[in-house]
C-alpha cells in the first residue's frame, strides 16, 4: 500500500525540479513547452535551464528554511501539488534575483 503524503500544512520538505532563465522570453517559451505543448518537464530544463540541466532540474529535497534568500520560490514550492515529469503541475514564473523559475514538486514529506 502507497502512503499517502502529508498536507501542505503538514509536510516539511518537497522534492523539486526548477528551470531558471535569466530571460524572460526564454523562461516563458519553457513555460509554454511544458504547459501548451505538453512536453517532460526534465527535457525542457536540459534544454533551457541555466541551472541544473544536466540533472533535469532537479534541486533534490528541500526543507523549510532552505531555499535562503528565495522566499517566493520556497512559498511556491510547499503551494504545489505533486506531479510528475510525464504529466507536471508546475508554477507560474516565479521572479527571484537570479532569474526566472517554473518549478514542480515531484513529492512531499
């Protein structure tokens, strides 16, 4: 039997996946190619993340507290429901001071 993740309330870290563009126009197209065209969401970050590419996006569990100085990124990520890459649930772009992110949550615990 599969155990149930906790709520939103509950739950202290979440296994997330991001893409960041520095640009604009680049992070909305990944949007798009995610959102409209219904690609994986780890091809779209190898192909326009700056940040973690190579491993699909993936940033590996995080805890409350741990995003520094990222709050709208952590507030966004514990708000997700969980997805997965074949068929994401993912954030509207998310400004930090390093760029543009769309994350998805792949679980929580």
């Amino acid at each position: 039997m599969r155990s149930r993740e906790p709520s939103r309330e509950r739950c202290t870290a979440v296994n997330v996946r991001h893409i960041l563009c520095s640009n604009f126009s680049k992070a909305k197209e990944a949007l798009a190619k995610i959102r409209e065209d219904g690609q994986r969401f780890d091809e779209v970050a190898a192909k326009y993340s700056e940040d973690r590419a190579k491993v699909g996006g993936s940033m590996g569990w995080m805890s409350k507290g741990s995003f520094q100085e990222q709050s709208a990124l952590e507030k966004a990520a514990f708000e997700l429901e969980p997805s997965t890459l074949d068929d994401p649930i993912v954030s509207n772009l998310i400004i930090t001071n390093y760029g543009y992110h769309i994350i998805l949550v792949e679980g929580r615990r």
